[in-house]
C-alpha cells in the first residue's frame, strides 16, 4: 500500500471527511500531543477547533489542566470577567498557561463569544494534583457553600479536620508515603463528610440552577477524587504508583463525561491519557500498569468517543529513522498531515518502535496503531517548551 493512500493534508476538507469516516459522530474528539509544549501542535489545533466550531457544530474545548482553576478562564470566554492576562496566570495548572497557543486559543473563544449567541465553553479535566495533590479544601468548601441543610458538619468543623494546606500539599510525599496525611484521622472522617455531601447534592440537585448545579457536581467529584489520590499517597505498597496514576485518569475520566453532556467537544491532553490501550509503566524491576482517562471514557461513550494521537517527525535534530512509524510518516509530501491509523497499521506491520533522545516525547507504538482512530502528523517542528 502506497502510505499517501492512508493520509491527506491537516485541513478543514481532511477534518471534515475524518469525522464522516468514523462509525458515529463523537461527543467527545480527543486530540492527544506526543509531547507538551510543542507550539506548532498547539497552533494546528486551534485550526482544528476554529473548523470544528464553524463547520461541524462543537461547542466545547477541554484541556488537560486543573478543573477548578479552568473555571476562571471558563467564566472569562463566556462573560469576559477579568483579563486574558490574569486568567492565562490563574487558569491554568503545569505551566500550560505560559504557551502562546493557549492564549491565543482563550482569546480567540472569547472573542467568538462576544459575537455569538451561542457561547462556546473552556473546561479543565485534570485535577488539582500532579504526583502529589492540592488540598481538598476550594472543593469541600465550595461545595458545601451550595447546599441546604441538614449538613454532616460546621464549617468551622470543616475547616478544623483540613488544618494548613501546607500538610496537604507536602511534595515530600511523592517519594515519602510516611509524610502523606491521607490515612490520618482527619482524613478519614473527611471522606465520609465528603460522600455525606455529594449524597446531599443528589436529593438538592433539582432546587439549584443549571451553573451550581453543574460546578457542584464538579466540586463533588473533585473533593471525592482528591481525597482518594490523597489515601492512596499514603500507600506503602509496591501498587502505590500505578494506582495514584489510575485514580487520577478516572478523575480526568469522569470530568469528561461531564464535558461530554455539553455536546461535542475537542478534547487536549497527552496522548497517553487520551489513548484507548492500557498504560504501561516500568519503574524499577516492576511493570505497572493501568487504563487511561480515554479507555475509562471508551467504555462508556463507546463510538462517541474519537481518538487522534499526534506524532512528530524530525525534533530538533533528531531525525526518525527510516523504519520507525514517524519515519514512513516523514515520507509524506505534507508538512502536517492526517492519517487514517487502521490503514496505517496495514501498512506498516514491520515497523520499529522509535527511541527518541527526548524523554518528554513518546513516540508511536506501532502494536498500538489499530486502537487508534487517527494520526495527526507533524512532519518537522522545532518550538519546543
């Protein structure tokens, strides 16, 4: 098979006959990045979502940063509160909101939305942890706000039991499950207040607006969350790593499904969170493994859910080789390409992983290709973050 008869050019012509291709129209496109902070991945996805939203009726961009701070820049896109200078700074986790292309991403939406009625909407899917986690209390706190009674505590109760934020954000506890305070007492009694509250929100759910009712879902599912990640820290056993990875992709999982609820939507992550397969890690002489927030998303949205993993050509210097799956891709007579993944995969069956000097790339696994529904292929990039 002659690989130009897998792809065709990264335009809104290519995206539109993708979309036409797969069995049902996705609610949820995920569009994943081989590596963060790569500037012409994000300028070719704000193309994407410029088509999207013009020509095929998407509404919705989720990324993968903190949910909670994602309300600021939310609220901005759809009403204008504050700057686009102090929502880049304050709406963002991991430094995503440094990049040029989410600016212009956040500032572009806002200014759809000053001329429409119809208001696109930003939302953030990861939760307010990395290896380590964020305290429980904005989303406690806030959650509790938006409930009657009759309440399982004070707030002055509630605010005794969390104590400083500092115990709870302790980095030390990456390494260190000793200094985690997950399994105190404290803890405890707070995942109890925490599965008391979401129950209270379920029987309040229809005497709430639309908006708090949505952001108290979402400070339910993020306390709830936060503390699981938060006993799991605490962990001693040689599971410990793979399960705070599998708690954190259910959790960008389930904030997903809520997204989903909005209609269809451009998702933004790592294509490892965004992958159908399982993930695999080594660390040390164990293998670790879990599924990812895109395999939780799959098994319940089924064909609504789309996948697109990105790859990279030449990065840098680093020129893929021949008989790797970027290095055929390299053949293509586009600079951004797009390919049909299951075709590829018939097409390159004797291809070789590629091992990338860069860590923070992660190449495409060719046994995985068929679990894929496209490629989105970038044939040489060098801003790099």
């Amino acid at each position: 098979m002659d690989i130009k008869e897998t792809a065709r050019p990264l335009d809104g012509a290519g995206i539109s006959a993708f979309l036409r291709s797969l069995p049902a129209k996705p609610q949820l496109l995920g569009l994943g990045e081989a590596r963060h902070f790569v500037e012409e991945l994000g300028d070719q996805r704000n193309e994407i979502f410029r088509h999207l939203v013009e020509h095929e009726g998407y509404r919705s961009f989720a990324i993968e940063s903190d949910c909670l701070m994602g309300l600021l820049v939310d609220d901005y896109v759809t009403t204008g509160a504050g700057t686009l200078d102090d929502v880049m700074e304050r709406g963002f986790s991991h430094n995503f909101g440094a990049s040029p292309a989410n600016r212009e991403l956040v500032r572009w939406m806002r200014a759809y939305n000053e001329g429409h009625d119809e208001k696109l909407r930003f939302f953030g899917f990861d939760g307010p942890l990395e290896y380590w986690a964020a305290s429980p209390r904005q989303a406690l706190t806030a959650l509790y706000g938006l409930l009657d009674g009759p309440l399982p505590c004070t707030m002055e109760m509630l605010d005794t039991l969390l104590g400083a934020d500092e115990r709870w954000s302790n980095e030390a506890t990456v390494m260190d499950p000793s200094q985690s305070i997950g399994r105190s007492a404290e803890a405890h009694r707070l995942r109890v207040i925490a599965d008391d509250l979401v129950a209270l929100l379920e029987t309040q759910a229809p005497g709430l607006s639309a908006e708090d009712r949505e952001r108290a879902e979402l400070y339910g599912r993020t306390a709830v969350g936060l503390l699981r990640y938060h006993h799991g820290m605490a962990d001693t056993s040689p599971a410990r790593i793979a399960t705070l990875s599998a708690l954190r992709d259910a959790l960008m999982a389930a904030n997903l499904r809520a997204v989903a609820e909005h209609g269809p939507a451009l998702v933004f992550a790592s294509n490892l969170h965004l992958q159908r397969n399982k993930s695999l890690m080594a660390f040390g002489d164990q293998r670790l493994e879990w599924w990812s927030a895109g395999a939780i998303t799959a098994a319940h949205l089924g064909d609504r859910y789309a996948f697109l993993a990105s790859a990279l050509g030449t990065v840098g210097d680093h020129v893929p080789p021949p008989d790797t799956v970027e290095g055929v891709l390299s053949a293509l007579p586009w600079t951004h390409s797009l390919v049909d993944a299951r075709r590829l995969a018939e097409a390159v069956t004797e291809s070789a992983p590629r091992v990338s000097p860069d860590f923070k790339y992660f190449p495409l696994d060719p046994a995985q290709l068929d679990m894929i529904d496209g490629v989105v292929f970038l044939k040489q990039v060098v801003r790099l973050g």
